[in-house]
C-alpha cells in the first residue's frame, strides 16, 4: 500500500504509534526518534574502545552525507481524511471558497462519512444514529453564507441565536464533524450534481449534448411529467410547476440548485419545460407565467434548491467509496421539508 503525504493512518492506533515505511508500526519517544527494541538493546551505557583513525572516519561520513529536510507527520483525524480526498479530486479551490470545516473536531478520527446536500438537524441526528461522525454537506450547516455568525463578508447569523447555539452544541455532544463540499466537487468536469439528478428521475441516457443541460424525454404532458418527479425524488409540498398542465413535453432543460434570470431569458425557448431547484420567483415565476398567458407551451417546475442538490450528493457518496476504504461511507438525503397545505 502506497505511503502519501496526506493519508490517513489507522484511527485505531495507540498515541504513542507510528506508522513508518510501508505501514510498519515503531515506537515514538518523546525526543521524536524512531526505535525497534533492537536499536534500544544497542543503545546501553557501555563503553567501546575506538581508535583515533576510526573516529576520524565516521566524522567524515557524518559530514559528507546530505541531510534529509525534517519530515512533520500528515494531519490526524478528519483533517487527513479530507486532504486525501481533496488531493484524488484534484484541481484548486477558488480563493474565495466557502469549503472548509464547519464544526466539530477537526483532529478526530472518522469512523464513518455521510454525504447530503445539507446538513440539517434531521441529517445530524441520522448521521450520529448511524455511527457516522463526518458530515460532508453541498449547502451551509448554519443558515447562510458565513456559515455561522457574520464575519462581514455576508449576512449570518447572530451568535446569540438560540437555533444556531442548539445546533452546534449538538454536533460537538455528538462527536460530529462537518465538512462543506461544495467549489471542488462541483468543479468536476463529469459535472455529477447534474448527472445524479438526471439518474435519480430516471433520464440520464436521454441527455442530448454532453457539453449542455438538455434531456429529450419520451414524449408525455407536463402534468404527467410532473407527477414522475414527485415520484422519483419522493417529494411533498416543495414541488410547484406554471404553465399549460396538458402542453406535450419532450425536450427538458434540467438545472439543479439556482436558475439564474439570465438563464430563464436566454434558454426558455430551447426546452418544452424547465426543470429547476429554485428560482426567484417574483422574476423568473412570473415571466413563465406570463408566458402561458400569452399562449406560449413552454413551463417551469421548481422543486427545492436542495432536494435538487441532494442526487448529487448521492454521487458524491458513490465516489467516495472509490477513495476511502477503511471507514463506511453512506449518502443521507435532506429530502422535502414543505407538506402539502390541500
């Protein structure tokens, strides 16, 4: 097995274990020296006679020799675990990433990983019910972009504030660490927060361009295709759609997360119905509404910025398990949280 700079060793070892080369295990004193209980029989107080000519020979030898630089060990814990899986996805974070540790103990060891577009209190509780303890979420843990308290680059959350208080005092209770994944995996050329979706409602072989975002479904309304969603992604109250119910639809325009304005103008007229997480609705909802008055077939399905999100991670999960072999890795999605009014 390959030793790497940024693999984690066994969470399972002894403080005072070290894995050397090739995983074999040696004793680490205090001074940071490395020993087998050969060298240290070797090492007793006894004195061995030595000549002028011998000493002046081993002096040299030491002199000669090139010193190696001062190897630090590879980050314990979590921190390890998540530089291995940064260093397989490869690439670079943007300088103003929002990746990184959100919560929780960094420097512990992982017992389990779970994946979900976020991470909610009820993806917490199942995450820690299932024995997993690192939490690797799309979304923001704490309710907006500092993912905390407001550091002044964007609204947060007030540090006083009951609900954010609560949550992270359940995750450190809990053992829970959460990592945020969002710039390098989304930054995959596969482009897996589209392709999961595609998979989870069932239209990943009817994409058109690899390089685009539309999918030419079997022919149906768009009532019908409405109702194939809500099946497939299990959805309840967060799934809403404008347009003509009895239009014929073929050609999707599939965009998980947030549909931008300029997108909605621009790529209408390219699909029978768009297929989105979220949208805001006072511009992109109305304009499709507009639309169907004036006589257009052309429609628009929002069905939650994260449920669009979770079928990504989902893959995440999947990938995961690819890379890290020596702790569970499952997926946790955080699913509909509207129900139904009627």
């Amino acid at each position: 097995m390959r030793n790497e700079r940024n693999t984690l060793p066994g969470s399972d070892f002894p403080a005072l274990d070290h894995p050397g080369q090739d995983g074999v295990l040696c004793n680490i004193h205090a001074d940071g020296c490395a020993e087998s209980p050969r060298a240290v029989e070797s090492f007793g107080m006894q004195k061995a006679p030595i000549s002028r000519r011998h000493f002046a020979l081993i002096a040299g030898s030491l002199a000669a020799a090139p010193r190696s630089p001062a190897q630090s060990a590879p980050p314990a814990g979590a921190t390890g675990l998540v530089n291995r899986i940064l260093s397989e996805l490869g690439g670079e974070s943007p300088a103003n990433t929002t990746d990184g540790f959100k919560a929780g103990d960094s420097s512990r060891p992982v017992k389990g990983i779970a994946t979900t577009g976020m991470a909610t209190m009820d993806v917490l509780t199942r995450a820690a019910d299932a024995g997993t303890n690192l939490v690797i979420t799309f979304e923001p843990t704490f309710f907006g972009r500092a993912d905390g308290p407001s550091t002044g680059r964007g609204g947060g959350v007030a540090a006083d504030d009951p609900v954010y208080k609560a949550k992270r005092e359940f995750i450190d209770s809990k053992g829970l660490i959460v990592y945020r994944l969002r710039d390098r995996w989304q930054s995959r050329r596969q482009d897996d927060m589209l392709t999961g979706l595609a998979q989870s409602l069932g239209w990943e072989k009817y994409r058109v361009k690899a390089e685009d975002s539309l999918y030419d479904i079997p022919a149906a309304t768009a009532e019908q295709v409405v109702a194939n969603i809500r099946t497939r992604l299990n959805l309840r109250g967060g799934l809403r759609a404008v347009g003509d119910r009895a239009a014929r639809v073929r050609r999707i325009l599939l965009l998980p997360g947030v549909m931008t304005t300029t997108t909605m103008w621009t790529r209408y007229a390219d699909s029978d119905l768009i297929v989105t997480g979220e949208v805001r609705e006072w511009e992109n909802t109305s304009f499709a509404a507009d639309l169907f008055t004036a006589g257009e077939k052309h429609g628009l399905v929002t069905m939650g910025r994260v449920v669009s999100e979770d079928p990504g991670m989902r893959a995440c999960s999947a990938w995961l398990k690819t890379v890290v072999k020596e702790v569970p890795v499952q997926f946790i999605g955080a699913g509909d949280p509207y129900w139904r009014a009627v």
